[in-house]
C-alpha cells in the first residue's frame, strides 16, 4: 500500500503526463528509472548521504540518459529529497491511476507454482472476456496453497486454492465430531 508522500508523487505525476498526453510514455519512464535506480551499486550511491548532491545529481544524469529530461528531473527530485524508498510505491501507484484511467483492471493472481506465460494471458484474457474490461494480471507463487488459484480482482477474491478446501473440510470435521 502506498503512502502519503508516494500517493502525492505518484498522482502530481499522472496529473503532468494526462496534460501532455504521455501517461504511457510516463509509465515507461518510471519503470525505467524504478529499474536503474534499484540496481545495487547505482541505489548504494543514490542513497548514500556522504556522496554530495551534486554528485549524486551527475550520477542520475548519468546512469539515465534515456529517460527525457522529465524522468531524470523526477530522478533527481527524489534523490535529493530522500524519497528513493518511496519509488516502488510511486510506480505502483501511477500504474493505478492509469489504469483506472483508462477503464481497465488489475487482477492478482497467486498459485503454489509458477503459472506459466500462455496460461497467464490465458487467465487474463478469460477474466477480460467475463467483465467486459481489460484485465491487467500480475502473477504470484505462494507454496503454502498447495494447490489450486487465488485470484483478486478489487475488492472481490476467489480462493480456490487447495489450503483452504482443506481447512474448510478440517471445520466441518471437528464440527461434525464435536456433536
């Protein structure tokens, strides 16, 4: 969940990109910069408050030189104001506002093993066909399902993973054995 601080960054940003007609262009920028910047050596000067501003403003310029001027000024921006550990929650959320900007919606999906590329946009091509939206998946392993799909879709879940049949039938048994 983003914060306050990541929420503002994210939404002033989606509000400049909507103005200039970029926000997929935007949300390639950040991810870009998201990438770069998480790369350890890169985040290890970024981060560090021994290495003066201005060095660590030369290293953004860079280390991102395919970002425009605008990723680059934001780059910038969130070394100098310390806000490198908000970044993944800014990219989250500007991927947020885009999507429900543009009508479409994001689904998670969390299986016990990996779920193979084909079988992901097969799941989000179904789940796309059903809602009459573009669904945007993202997919997830958890071992601890054992078995079976948890898909969120909003607010609405379906859990069809094999943990919770079994502690479903694991209820009804020490029901059943306690009457």
């Amino acid at each position: 969940m983003a914060g306050a601080a990541a929420r503002r960054y994210a939404r002033a940003i989606f509000e400049l990109a909507q103005e200039e007609g970029q926000v997929e262009e935007w949300g390639r920028r950040l991810e870009r910069v998201r990438t770069v910047l998480r790369e350890p050596e890169a985040w290890a000067v970024m981060a560090n408050p021994t290495i003066s501003r201005r060095r660590r403003q030369e290293a953004v310029t860079s280390l991102l030189p395919d970002v425009g001027e605008e990723g680059r000024n934001l780059a910038r921006l969130l070394v100098e104001r310390g806000r490198l550990d908000d970044l993944d929650a800014i990219v989250e959320e500007y991927g947020r506002l885009a999507d429900e900007a543009a009508g479409r919606l994001r689904a998670s999906v969390v299986t016990a093993v990996p779920l193979p590329p084909e079988e992901q946009r097969e799941l989000a091509r179904d789940l796309s066909q059903r809602l009459g939206r573009e669904v945007r998946l993202e997919a997830r392993t958890d071992p601890a399902l054992l078995g079976g799909v948890v898909v969120r879709l909003g607010d609405r879940l379906l859990d069809a993973s094999l943990r919770t049949r079994l502690d479903e039938l694991r209820r009804k048994l020490s029901t059943a054995s306690a009457n």
